[in-house]
C-alpha cells in the first residue's frame, strides 16, 4: 500500500470476505487472522451464503471443499443476471409453444402489447430454425443461424429483434433467445430525414413548361410558397427567415420570413462574427448555431415577440455560404441536434432551389442578348434586299402613286423592323417604342407626381419624358438613396425604381416609400428578372403595385402606371 494512502490519519478501506462454515468445522485460529486485516463476514448456511452474494459485494469467499461447487454457479448466475440486467437491450427466452420461459428487466418493462409481439415473433422463428437445424448441423455455431427481424407495434413503436435458436446435444431446437431493442427513435428519424429529402427535391424540381409561363418574381414567389410550405408541415417550425448574402456589401438580405414582426425584419444584419447577432456569426463562421435560452446568450438581437430559443443554420452552395435560415420558438430549449440536423438538409436544398433561379436569371439574360444578336445578323441581309427592291421599284413607276404608296409601305416597314430589332439588341437599357411616343392629357396620369429612380440615365430620363407626355410631374432620381430621401421630403403619388442599384435596393425604396405613406404606390423594374437580393417576393407581400421587366414597352409602362394610380385612389 503507497505511504501516502496513511497520511493524516486515513485508512485504506479493508477487504471484505465471506467466511462459510458450520459451527463444527469452524478454524477458529485462520478467521481470527482473517479479522485482523479484512472485514469478516461469517456464515453458516449455503442458502445464506447465496442470498448474500445476490445483494452484496465481497473480494473473497472461503468456504468447505464440499460447498465450493454450489456457490461457483451462484456466483457464475449472479453475474450472468447482472450482465443481462444491465445492458440496455431487452433479452427473453421463449419455447416452442411460444411461451417466454425468462426475461430481463428491460424487458419486463415493456407493454404486454409489445411482449406480444416479441412472442409471437420469437415463435416463428423457432419453427423456422427447427425446418434448419438437423444433427448433421447441430455444430454450427447459432451466431450464424440468427435472425433480424424489424417489428412495427401499432405504428407507434418499432422495435429490432436478433433470435437465435439454442440447439441440445440431439441437434433439436429447444428454445429461441432474443435480444430486442427500441428503434423507435432511430426509425423516426430516418423517416423524418427521407420525409426531408423528398420535400427538397420536390424543391428545386423545376418544370420547365410549367415556369416557361411565369416570369422570374412568379417563379421566386411559387419557390418560397413551398418553402413556407414544407418548413411549417414537414418542420413544423412556425417563425423563421431566410437571408442571403450580399458579397458586396457583406450584408444579409432578408428574402423570405414567415411569423416574425417587421421590427426584428429591418434590422440590418452582417456576416460578422460580433454585433451582428447569432444569424451574422452564422454567416460569418458556417457553423449552426443553437440558442437555448436567448435571454442568456449575448449573442442574441431582436426576433419573435416573446422568444424563448432560436436555431440559426448557414444555407450551404458547394461548401460556400450563401446565407442563413434562422427559426425561433417561444419555448426555451425547443432545439435540439436533431433538429439542428434537420434543418442543415433542408437549407442546402434552399440554397440549390435558390441558385436555380438565380441560374435561369443569368440564362435568360444571356440567351436574350444572344438571340437578339443572332436575329439581327440573319436578317440584316434579307431587310437590305426588300428595301434595295421596292427603292429599285419606286423609281420604275413614276407616277403610279397607288403602287409607290404600297411600295413606300414596305420600306417603312423594313425600317420598322431594324429599329426594333435594334432596341432588342441593346437589351435592358432601353424602353421599346419610346421614340414613337407623341402623348396627350391623360385622365389618369395628367396632373400626378411621379418619382422615378434608376442610376442609368437612358432609362431614367426615357421613362421621365414618356410621362411628362401624359401630363405628369417628374421628380428623377440617379441612385437609391437619392429616391430615400426625396420621399422623405416629399409627396409623391407613385413611385417607379429600378431593383439594383450601386447602394440602395428596389426593397429600400419600396420600404420608404411605404413607411412614409404606406397608400402610395411603388412599380419595381429590373433587367431580365434579375434580382439579386429578391426585392420582388419580399415587397410583393407588402404591397408591392408591379414589376416592369426590362426591356419593356411603352404600351406595358402606361399601363401599370395607370393601374397603380387608379388602386391607389380606390384604397
């Protein structure tokens, strides 16, 4: 024993033994040295010996060679029933009439009705290894004979069961071991995580005759339909958003919430490690975030009214972050890792449904300009034709003016079409059908005032003097901020802005100009559906009047101006 051990008085603990022997063999002399190191325990009955070594623990027995045998399988059961008592799995031992001849614990804890089904089970396995088992095979190990078996109780409980069979000397099947265990759990959860998948490719499942018909602010609108969609009824995670990362300006836009109050949804947030909350940190760093209490976690800003936990995912894109999807809960620690897990499969699937969008942005920009530029050099050649013939022509009927009046008709035509097709080449920075505009008093746009925000000038002043056409006052306005603050400063009875702008979005605009009079109306314009922080879907929800996708033609402007206007007066 280490000297330290006796330092300051302590003792080591003293052994404990069991001494078993009858009054009449008892070796006085060898149980007093006994006593003077160990505690002695003297007894003077087997049937005492064994009760006690059930309940207690000793480090040795001495005991008659004659009584050696019976407490070596009292010790050897002792253990046994120990060992299958303590594991965490039910274990049964059941006949061939199905009856269960022994269980442990854990499984006598368990409903008759799953002890039913356990039986049952265990019964048809039995009748089976009896088919098997021969005493030519008798040698082979059970090990190898055992069989799995996936029990469903009620479709409340699912439960996994091992049997295998015990084989006498004579090669019969006597009686069938089972080992079970509760997967309930386990089951659940792989069905919620199939449940998860199935919804994320449902997703991003993109028909392309459906969305060939919707423009890209319908698409984004039917995409966060069904994120709102799944997360509510698969999730069932009531208050959450979803924000995107703006590279630029490393700033996290809000594109899609659900059930949280518009002062928790202006707060402006960034990927930053600090001061910008647990949905910045979760930018910043990629990792989940579960917040248990948010009355103690610093980290924490302002959410749901009454919030008592959050759970913060980054949406992923090939291991790049994108985003964030936070949901909260007004219980405290309604999250745990399983959800946590959850919501990681459902975000990447939000990223990748987002990114197609944004995708098919990018292709229909591309295709157009490239389309445009294809039409052009085909039929630059044909055009240059018609118009050298019917030129040709004029001249041959000098004084035929019914037949040079329809060849004049041809010519004009032809210059039609170059002039559009030339507008169509330029793309967004146009609008179609501008030069042809003479205007005159409009009932409905004469005598409003307009603020129109874009930072290109082409589009800003070709839109400004269509209107002026019509009768309107025009304010201009060269970038976002500029429209901010002419809103706050004055009255205007429409608003018209473009979506990206080099500081300020299409949604600050339109949230200005709501929050200074929220009856006035505001038209969004972008080039091709692009729009890169999802200005559409998030003013579509508040009032948002409508969308102008670029190029657009005259006919399309005057008639959501006129829209708007006459909404506005009926408000």
């Amino acid at each position: 024993m280490p000297p330290h051990s006796l330092e300051k008085g302590l003792e080591a603990p003293k052994n404990r033994v069991l001494v078993l022997a009858s009054p009449t063999t008892v070796n006085s002399a060898a149980i007093e040295r006994l006593k003077s190191c160990c505690d002695v325990q003297e007894i003077d009955t087997i049937d005492k010996a064994i009760e006690l070594i059930k309940t207690e623990h000793f480090t040795a027995i001495f005991s008659e060679a004659a009584d050696f045998l019976p407490l070596e399988r009292a010790l050897i059961s002792q253990q046994a029933n120990l060992i299958l008592n303590t594991i965490g799995e039910g274990v049964c031992i059941v006949d061939g009439d199905g009856r269960s001849n022994w269980m442990n614990k854990k499984m006598q804890a368990w409903p008759a009705r799953v002890h039913e089904k356990i039986r049952r089970t265990c019964q048809e396995a039995f009748d089976i290894f009896s088919k098997q088992v021969s005493p030519q095979t008798a040698g082979v190990p059970p090990s190898s004979r055992s069989k799995r078996y996936a029990l469903n109780i009620e479709d409340q409980q699912f439960m996994e069961l091992i049997a295998s069979p015990v084989i006498n000397p004579r090669g019969q099947v006597v009686q069938v071991v089972a080992v079970v265990w509760d997967a309930t759990g386990t089951r659940r959860l792989q069905q919620k995580i199939d449940a998860i998948d199935k919804a994320g490719r449902e997703l991003v499942r993109l028909e392309g005759e459906a969305l060939s018909k919707l423009n890209v602010g319908q698409r984004l609108r039917l995409l966060e339909e069904k994120i709102i969609s799944f997360t509510r009824d698969l999730m069932h995670f009531d208050h959450f958003a979803i924000r995107l990362l703006d590279r630029k300006s490393n700033k996290l836009e809000l594109v899609i919430s659900a059930g949280l109050p518009s002062e928790a949804l202006s707060v402006d947030l960034f990927a930053e490690n600090e001061s910008n909350g647990i949905s910045g940190y979760v930018a910043a760093t990629g990792r989940s975030y579960i917040c248990p209490d948010v009355d103690r976690d610093p980290r924490y800003v302002i959410g749901l009214e009454s919030a008592k936990s959050t759970l913060t995912v980054p949406l992923r894109l090939h291991d790049k972050v994108i985003g964030i999807f936070n949901i909260e809960s007004k219980q405290r620690a309604a999250f745990n890792e399983d959800d946590r897990q959850f919501a990681e499969i459902f975000g990447r699937y939000v990223a990748i449904a987002l990114n197609i969008l944004d995708l098919m942005v990018v292709e229909r920009v591309s295709t157009s300009h490239k389309v445009a530029d294809d039409v052009c050099g085909e039929v630059a050649g044909p055009l240059n034709d018609i118009a050298s013939d019917a030129n040709a022509l004029m001249d041959d009927y000098i004084g035929q003016d019914d037949l040079r009046l329809r060849l004049q008709a041809i010519m004009d035509n032809v210059n039609t079409i170059r002039k559009s097709l030339r507008q169509a080449a330029e793309g967004p920075h146009t609008i179609l059908g501008a030069g042809d505009v003479k205007g005159a008093e409009d009932p409905i746009i004469g005598n409003t005032r307009i603020l129109v925000a874009d930072d290109e000038p082409n589009i800003r002043n070709t839109i400004s003097d269509i209107l002026r056409k019509y009768g309107a006052t025009i304010t201009v306005a060269a970038s976002g901020s500029e429209a901010i603050t002419l809103i706050e400063q004055d009255h205007f009875d429409l608003v018209v802005s473009d979506i990206k702008m080099p500081d300020k979005t299409g949604y600050d605009v339109f949230a200005a100009a709501h929050k200074h009079n929220s009856a006035t109306p505001v038209i969004l314009m972008t080039a091709f559906g692009y729009d890169p922080n999802h200005s559409i879907v998030r003013a579509s929800h508040e009032g948002l009047a409508a969308v102008l996708f670029k190029p657009f033609k005259v006919e399309q402007l005057l008639a959501e101006v006129r829209k708007a206007l006459q909404a506005a007066v009926t408000k």
